[in-house]
C-alpha cells in the first residue's frame, strides 16, 4: 500500500492514463446497513426508497428470491414475510457518509480519483499504477473493506466503458478483473450482453437487438458508418471505447454540473399552504447545504408541485425565477423558492410531491456579482460567515440541528415515511451503536 500513497512522483504532472479502474461498491446501500448489523450478513435484505415505496437494493440472498429492482413492496410482501427478509428504509445520511468515507480512502491511495455516482468512481493509473494495475486493484479492494467495511469491486481496462465491463465481470466473482491492451477482448465482449455496455440505454439496447446485435462483441465488430447511422455519434464513441480506444472527453474530470435537485414524495398529502411552504424550505436548504459544500453558488431558483396521482382534482405545477446575483445562502434561496410556491399553489388538490431545482450552478467564488446588488458588502459577509457556522454545527452535532425557522418542524406529517430505517450510526450522537461487556 505504501508504495501507492507514498511515491511523490505520482503526484505531480498527470500524463495521459494508459489504464482506468472503476471501482465500485456492491450492492451499496445494503453493504452500508450490514456494516452495524454483520448478524444479517447471509441473509436476504432489501432497502426500500422514499415513503417506503420500492425495493431500491438488494443482497444477492434477496436477488436470488426473484425480487426485482424497483419493485413495489407491496407487490412482494408474501415473499418478504414468507423468507423472513430483513428489511429496512433508506438512510440517506447514512449512505451520503459512508460514501465519502470510501471516496476518501480511494483519495488518500491514489493520485486522482474522479467520482461519478455515490458508489463508483474512476481512477486514471499511469506510470508504476499502471505497471502493476492487478495489484493496485486488490490493495485498492483490500484496503476499502478493512477501512470501511464495504466491499467493492475493480474493473480495469484501456477505456472508461472497457473498465465498466470488466467491472461487471469483476462482480460476478472474482473481485477485480484488469484487461490490458493485450487481453482477449473479443472474448470477453462475447459475453456482455450489449444492454449491458455503459452508454446503451434500454431502448437502444432494444432497437440492437432487432438488428441482430446481441452483445458487445457484435456491436464493436460493426463499421463506424452503420453504427453512427443506427446510434449517433455518441453509440460510436461507445463502440470505439470497446475496441480499446479512449473515445470520451474530459478524460481527467467529470462533466461539470449545472443543476441540483431535491425532491421528495410526502409521507401524507398536503392541501394548505403552510406545511407545502415547510417541505419546500426544508428541501431548499438541503439543497444550499449542497451547493456550499461543493463550493458551488446557483443563478436561479426552480419550483416544481404535484398532487397525488390518485386522486381527482390532478395538479402539476412547476415555476422558476433567476436570481440578481448568483447565492448559496439559505434563507436567500429559501426566499426566492418561496416565492415561486405561493404563485404556484392552488387551493384543492392533495399534494403528494414537491421538489427544488437549483440552476446556473457557478464557482461560488468567482460568481457574475450584481450592479446593484441587495446587500452590502458587510451584509453579504456576515450571512457567509453565518451559513458556514450552521454548517460546521451541523456537520459537527448532526444534520439539521441548526435550521431555519421556515422549514418547519421536525414532526411535521409531510416529512418521508421511514418506518424501518436504521440508526445513523457516523453522523448522530444519540444514534451511536452500544456495545456491552458482560
């Protein structure tokens, strides 16, 4: 291990990656919950989403019952109950933790790691990491689970989609799979099935497989002008990165992000102003915590309201307004979202959903300022240094301890329904594990 964090060399100039890794944890937010219940581990689990709707995650215990992803709880209670399945809400700060601390441990082994998703991130191995990229992947693996208890799994390859799948072949046993430009590609294409291949989604993969192409190999096999004819020049960068040939750009950073989004479904309808006003304050804030965080200001502010689905009187609203000058101060924010709401809202429809959309996402620090700007500069000061008190509290004594009074209280009825959530065990005191000695 020392011989990956330790070589100084590995920090300075980034030449162009010969390999990527994707590493990639399994079955995540079910690995979060065994890591404080390991009495479950060979048992099936599932996580349901929000409101406790959905089966979101599985053990493979619970794959290999036939529960399928995204299906209603309901729909598979009788197999739940009947195989005494352990089941459990989500537990999103628990998840949100527990993924950076993975992120974390990944940073301190290598020299860059691009996230791109809360489970997976790829890392560009150059010079010595490349060299000996079979064993960097299982130190990388090795060192993931002693630190932080969840197992991952690392696919490397020439390409980023090429990592994808030998990451997909990694989970099926093995737990690190690398395949250098030498390697049988053609093989292992054969048998991925072509819905498979990062970048082909469900229709495309439909609209292949009436055309005869069934899996990887037989895609990348095609010439450039069949596939640029059926699939657009996105399919032909795809098909190029299977045939081993860095195809997409940004190869060292993600795509920038542009827009945040927080939307929830209620625990129980809403029809009066009031407590629809607290869940869109509530996801506002949530939502500037964000954007401080990533070190991120928004230009605008979006709204978005929906009555149940359900029910009779149908209402789906949405709204935006832009901003003088881009913010992530919370209240300003909460503010101008507010707004938005009281024109949208409609007395008589049960409102089952709510959602804010930040837009025009900047450097917080080299934002576009207002000619005449709402505050003073002494003003604007204080509220920053009071958003990142709020926030060293919160982080410190856990979320929400320190909020703004428009988002209501915590009991409210509107809040998410987690009838079976665990505790949260990295960012809450009095939700810490107890051992005893007896």
């Amino acid at each position: 291990m020392s011989s990956i964090s330790s070589d100084s060399r590995l920090k300075g100039a980034r030449p162009e990656p010969m390999l990527w890794a994707l590493v990639d944890c399994n079955n995540f937010f079910v690995s979060c919950e065994l890591v404080f219940r390991p009495d479950l581990k060979g048992r099936p689990v599932v996580v349901l989403s929000s409101n406790d709707g959905c089966i979101v995650a599985r053990s493979p215990e619970a794959k290999a019952l036939g529960i399928g992803m995204g299906v209603p709880e309901f729909r598979v209670r009788p197999i739940l109950r009947a195989n005494r399945v352990q089941v459990f809400s989500s537990n999103y700060a628990l998840y949100a933790d527990m993924s950076a601390r993975v992120m974390a441990t990944l940073a301190g082994l290598c020299p860059e790691i691009c996230q791109y998703s809360i489970d997976e991130a790829f890392i560009p191995l150059s010079g010595a990491l490349a060299k000996d990229a079979f064993a960097v992947a299982q130190t990388l693996r090795r060192t993931v689970l002693k630190w932080t208890g969840i197992t991952v799994s690392v696919g490397v390859a020439p390409t980023r989609t090429l990592a994808k799948a030998a990451n997909h072949m990694a989970k099926q046993g093995p737990g690190v799979v690398v395949l250098d430009r030498t390697a049988d590609l053609p093989a292992l294409l054969e048998r991925l099935p072509v819905g498979e291949v990062w970048g082909i989604g469900r229709r495309l993969a439909a609209k292949l497989a009436f055309l005869g192409v069934s899996n990887a190999r037989v895609f990348a096999s095609q010439s450039d002008e069949w596939i640029q004819r059926h699939c657009t020049i996105g399919g032909l960068r795809t098909a190029r990165e299977l045939r081993g040939m860095p195809a997409l750009a940004g190869e060292h950073a993600p795509t920038p992000r542009h827009t945040l989004v927080v939307s929830r479904s209620f625990g129980e309808q809403v029809r009066d102003l009031p407590p629809l006003a607290q869940a869109v304050a509530t996801f506002t804030a949530r939502a500037a915590e964000r954007l401080r965080k990533a070190g991120l200001a928004a230009g605008g502010v979006g709204v978005h309201i929906r009555s149940s689905l359900y029910t009779g009187a149908a209402y789906n609203a949405s709204g935006q307004k832009r901003l003088s000058e881009a913010t992530n101060d919370t209240g300003r924010l909460q503010g101008a979202a507010l707004s938005v709401l009281r024109a949208l809202y409609r007395q008589g429809p049960a409102y089952a959903k709510a959602g804010v959309l930040l837009f025009e996402l900047t450097d917080a620090a080299r934002g576009q300022y207002a000619l005449f700007p709402e505050q003073s500069e002494a003003s604007t000061a204080q509220r920053a240094a009071l958003m990142q008190a709020m926030d060293a509290i919160n982080r410190k004594m856990g979320r929400e301890t320190l909020r703004l009074g428009a988002a209501g209280p915590k009991d409210a009825g509107w809040h998410v329904r987690q009838n079976r959530v665990s505790p949260r065990a990295t960012t809450a005191w009095d939700e810490l594990p107890k051992a005893f000695c007896r």
